[in-house]
DNA sequence: GGCCAGGTAACCCTGAACCT
DNA sequence: AGGTTCAGGGTTACCTGGCC
C-alpha cells in the first residue's frame, strides 16, 4: 500500500515540546493530515515509555496501534472524511550525542528506530548508564556517534539509525558548527550501516544530490514535531506492506521508497547564513568574502545549510537534468495547509479563521496532504477558487521565496501581496 | 468587546565565548 | 584559571496595542 510516513516525532516530555504532544492528539494530527505511520519519538523516557506500552498493541510486524477505546477517542471530533484513517506507530527516538572527535566539540543528532519492546529495553539500558533518561524525551548522551550506533545495531534485527536534519548547522551530522565532511568520518569504521540521511527543512533532494558521495544514501523527511499541528509538515512516501521490515527495507534499497514531501527549502530556519540579532543575511558567496563575521557587530555567522552543500558539492547548481541517481525517489515542495490559508485570508497560521476553513476543507475534500499534492485544481476551486489558485502555483514551483537564516524561518508566498 | 499580531520571558541544560 | 554570560532547541503564556 501506498502511504505518508513521519518518523521523527516528540512527545509531552522532551524540551521545547508542547504539552499537547500525547498519543491521542499526535494521532490526531495524523489523521488530519493524512500521515499513516508515526514516529513513537521519546520511547527512551521513562513516562512516554509507560504510556507507549499500555496506550498501544501490537499490530503487523514491529508495528504498533492504538488500542481501540483510546483510537475513538482521536477520532471522535474528526470529520468523516479522515476519522476512519489507520494510523500505526513504529518505535522510535532522537538521540543527541555530544563528544569530541578530531580536536573539535560535536553535537549530533540521530534517530533510531527499533522493532519492538524488547529491542527498546535493551537499548535503554545501555543508554541509561551513560545519561539520565528521565530529564528529556531527547536524551543527550556522552557518546560518539559510532558508539551510539554500534549499541544500536546490537538491539536486534531491524535497528537502525538515521542521521537527523542532516546540514543544520547545531546538531547536523554535515553541519557548519559541529558537523562533519562525510558520513564516513562521522561513523568510522561501521559507516556501512547508515543508509538513509533525512534532509531536514533547509534541504531537499535536489541540493542533496549536489553531492555526489551522498548517491548511495537514501533520503527521507520528517516533521520533527514539536506539537501536534506541526505532524507531517514534512514526510516520506512509501509503497510497501505496512510492516516494520518491508519500510526498513525501502529505506535500506530504494526499492518501495516512492519520494519524499518537502518545505522549499528556502522555507527552513538555516537555507543561507546569517546573523539574527543583527537581522544580516547573506547568500554563500557574500559570507565568504566577509570572511564568515557579521558586517554590523564582528560576531560569527551562522553558516547555514546552502554553504555546506556547496562546500561539500562536486555537482553544479544550475543543471537542468535530473540530478536523481538512477532508482532514487522524487519529491514534491509544498507549503503546509495552515501557512496557505493564512496568506489567503490575511491572518497568522494559528488564527481561529485558518483551523475554522482548514476544518471545513477537510471536511469537504479529505486530509491536508491529499488538499495539497493530490487533488486537481477544479476540484479545489469547488470549495474554494483562491485555494485552487495557490495550489496550483505552489505544485508549479511559482512561489516568492524569502530564505531562512540563523533559526528565522524563511517565507514561502503562495497567494496574498 | 472580541479578535488578532507581535513582542518577550520562561521552560532546562550545555558548551562556547567572553570577561576579570 | 576561573567565573559569567549568552545562545540554541520551539512552544506556551502573558502582555500591549491595533483594528473592526
């Protein structure tokens, strides 16, 4: 079957993560946007854990639902048209490593994904010798990177881990501050096990495959939820059974991995550099010429994710040919629904107007990512013809553009001035 | 009066940068 | 050398001021 899945997930219980975040909203949120498999995220917190065991059952291979009397709860103030959704959960956490490698501090961050209870006993114990688990959904961990991975891969068939927002420049594993060149120098001698890399905001496939030693990774996208209407901002697209193995497995070869959703990349918080408290921002070429300091206080910049793929490029910018490698996935850019209709209506993306239209089209058409990447413009403009209209320029690529810097989202302008 | 935008502090921890 | 400040992660809560 052919489904959106979104691995990289919080709960209630890591930092900077809205309290809102517990397994009936986050299901919730996935019916809403037509995500079919979740990230559990946090299972190392002791809490979360516990309510990951009693809230869910087991249903195809490593795969998890929730039980019946709690999924009616999710679903009751859905519309019809995307209350019946299934939804499954996949065990899952983000991990952040801090440690010195090469003379220089590192802070990355990884997902791991088991398949089952057992498998994430094991690994807790592990990692609750070397951090204290219960302090953050995200647990920081004094590890390396390959240690993590090497206790991962002993928890059992089907373990993996996942590089997470790759290029970001804090805790990516290619990023500015912290990152490395390659993936090999990251992991060392167990490199061979890392087949996916997830893109993060600031990238999409097209700037990754500037890269020609990334070809051989599979590329995924998730939304790094920190609440439950942020779900499935972004997310991968598979054509597998709904099975733990068989999406390891599209992950691992290709093969099933249909493509990926994406924001514009522009649209990310580190697409160019810049420094935010002096509201500077700069495109690659210019950073470099200042020598990577603010031109208003001297202070750093923050290099952000565009720098690093083109430090890292042996591929041009501006090749019109399909970059993909051959079998890859595609993808698609897309604003998320809340945005579009707020420069619609002229309101912020959180304003009573937006959720009450965003209600009524889901109502009438069906969930968020159908709205946005299935449904032909004719069938949009039946609900509403400025909704059509922004659609329709958003698939086409025909969108104003503002990047991102140093943690300020950019603008994506899709309809309005 | 009701709604909304925009600004700011707080949440908690870590490490780097900056100071004495 | 040792201490302090600051910024990052992203959301919530609270405030002011503006608009209809």
């Amino acid at each position: 079957m052919r489904f959106h899945a979104d691995l990289h997930m919080h709960s209630r219980y890591a930092y900077a993560c809205s309290r809102h975040s517990d397994l009936v909203n986050l299901t919730r949120s996935a019916r809403r946007k037509g995500v079919t498999l979740m990230g559990t995220g946090d299972f190392t917190h002791p809490a979360w854990l516990e309510q990951l065991r009693t809230s869910l059952e087991p249903a195809e291979p490593g795969l998890f639902r929730l039980r019946d009397e709690i999924d009616r709860e999710a679903s009751a103030p859905l519309p019809a048209s995307v209350a019946e959704a299934p939804v499954r959960y996949l065990l899952s956490v983000e991990v952040s490593a801090v440690y010195r490698q090469g003379g220089r501090s590192r802070k990355i961050h990884h997902l791991v994904h088991l398949a089952g209870f057992d498998q994430v006993e094991r690994f807790n114990r592990e990692l609750a010798k070397v951090a204290d688990l219960s302090v953050d959904g995200r647990p920081t961990v004094g590890l390396s990177s390959r240690d993590l991975l090497e206790i991962t891969l002993a928890c059992g068939p089907g373990a993996c881990l996942v590089p997470a927002h790759a290029w970001t420049p804090w805790f990516g594993i290619l990023g500015s501050k912290s990152g490395f060149d390659s993936v090999e120098e990251c992991f060392g001698d167990l490199s061979e096990h890392i087949f996916a890399l997830e893109t993060g905001l600031s990238s999409d496939p097209a700037m990754n495959r500037r890269v020609s030693a990334l070809d051989r990774y599979r590329l995924v996208s998730y939304s790094d939820a920190h609440s439950p209407p942020i779900v499935g901002r972004e997310s991968t697209l598979f054509e597998t059974d709904l099975d733990y193995f068989a999406v390891l497995e599209a992950m691992r070869t290709g093969k099933g991995l249909e493509g990926t959703v994406e924001f514009f990349p522009e649209h990310g918080k580190y697409h160019v550099d810049g420094h935010r408290a002096c509201g500077v921002r700069l495109e690659p070429e210019e950073t470099r010429r200042l020598g990577g300091r603010c031109p208003v206080c001297g202070r750093k910049l923050t290099v952000g994710v565009l720098s690093r793929v083109e430090d890292l490029a042996d591929r041009p910018s501006d090749q019109p040919t399909d970059r993909r490698p051959r079998g890859a996935a595609g993808f698609v850019n897309l604003v998320p629904l809340p945005e579009v209709l707020g420069q619609i209506l002229g309101v912020g993306p959180r304003s009573k107007k937006v959720a009450m239209e965003a209600d009524r089209l889901v109502a009438a058409l069906g969930a968020e990512l159908v709205i946005l990447r299935d449904l032909p413009g004719e069938v949009l403009a039946g609900q509403s013809p400025e909704l059509a209209e922004a659609v329709v320029r958003m698939r086409r690529g025909q969108v104003g553009r503002e990047p991102g810097f140093d943690g300020e989202f950019g603008v994506i302008r899709v309809a309005g001035d």
